[in-house]
C-alpha cells in the first residue's frame, strides 16, 4: 500500500478512526502510482485514497458502458478508479485521465478470462 512520505514518520492511506470502509491497492494502481513523478500528485492521490475510507459511494462518478462496476474519482489532472463490495474499497488503476480508461478496460477483460 502506498505511504505519504513525511520524513521519518509514515502515515498509511486508509486508517484512521471513523473508517467506514477498508481500502486495498491492486498491485497495478500500486505500480501506476510509484510512476507519478511528483511529490505533491502523489500526497493528493493518498490524501483521496483515505477519503475513500471516509465515504466511497458519495465520492467519485459511477462510470458507464463496460465499466459499469467501477467508480471514478478526480484528484487533479490524475483519476482513482476503484470499486466499492460491502465495506472494501479495491483501488484498481490510479493514473492520468487519457490513460485512466483504456487501462481499465484491458485490466477488465483480463479479469473476465
């Protein structure tokens, strides 16, 4: 799980005492989100990602078509796609919007083999 980087000290994305769901990272968002370059980028990313664990269903967009289980969160010019099952929060890709989608739909279909 990616950790906000602030000296010696380490604050994990997902805990803090009002969570209502559990936040995972797939190993592809984790990847996607280790490539983003910039600091700052990165600390809004998690700053969103435990805002997740907060209130999932009323952050983000519902998408549409082929990705109709997946919701969409907007950090910038960055996205958070992630789906909501009971009270886990799966962060599936985490990257820019051009690319966001496309990845997503050939995360899917290697998903439905």
């Amino acid at each position: 799980m990616p950790t906000k980087r602030t000296g010696k000290r380490r604050r994990k994305s997902g805990k803090s005492s009002a969570c209502k769901f559990k936040v995972t990272w797939g190993t592809k968002a984790e990847k996607l989100f280790y490539q983003i370059r910039d600091s700052d980028d990165q600390a809004r990313i998690l700053d969103a990602a435990d805002g997740l664990s907060k209130s999932a269903n009323t952050k983000g967009k519902r998408l549409k078509g082929p990705l109709s289980d997946f919701r969409s969160l907007r950090v910038g010019r960055y996205r958070i796609a992630y789906t909501i099952e009971k009270s886990n929060v799966y962060i599936a890709i985490v990257g820019p919007r051009a690319d966001v989608y496309e990845a997503l739909k050939r995360l899917r279909l290697q998903l439905s083999r």
